[in-house]
C-alpha cells in the first residue's frame, strides 16, 4: 500500500486527471482547504466496505424494550401532550 497523499484545493484541481489515474492505481489523495481535510479521492474498491449495512436484519429486534401494552402505554403518553 503506498503512501496517502495530501493536495490542497487548488492544487487538486490543477491535477484533477493524474491523481484520477493515480485512485485507478489504487493511490488515496486528501484534499484540503485552507488547511483543513475535506475530502478524499480514493479507488472505488475500497469503498465496498464502507457502504453503510441494512438495517432490516434489526426488524422486531426492539420486542420486550416496551413496557407492558406497550402500544396503548404509548398512546397514553402521546395524548398527555394535547391535553
């Protein structure tokens, strides 16, 4: 794995087409603006891994979190408010 390399704005967008063939090589870039991180050039591989998850595997998972009658406990609650 090779070093990450860091470009500013301007300089990122004067390079725009070698640091692409650079991500397509597998090379990282940061870019920054007035010295703060703001993005990152990176290859589309290593994004794989980073895709957020589903949340369906959770479904039902929260059962037995509530009180007893849970649905009508809730209900009560929510009508307090427009009393």
């Amino acid at each position: 794995m090779s070093r990450l390399q860091h470009k500013g704005s301007e300089e990122a967008r004067s390079q725009l087409p070698a640091l692409i063939s650079d991500a397509e090589q597998g090379r990282s870039t940061i870019i920054s603006r007035r010295g703060r991180a703001v993005a990152a050039l990176v290859p589309v591989g290593r994004l794989a891994g980073s895709r957020p998850r589903s949340l369906l595997p959770l479904a039902g998972s929260g059962r037995g979190l509530w009180a007893a009658g849970g649905p009508a406990s809730i209900a009560a609650q929510r009508d307090e408010w427009s009393r």
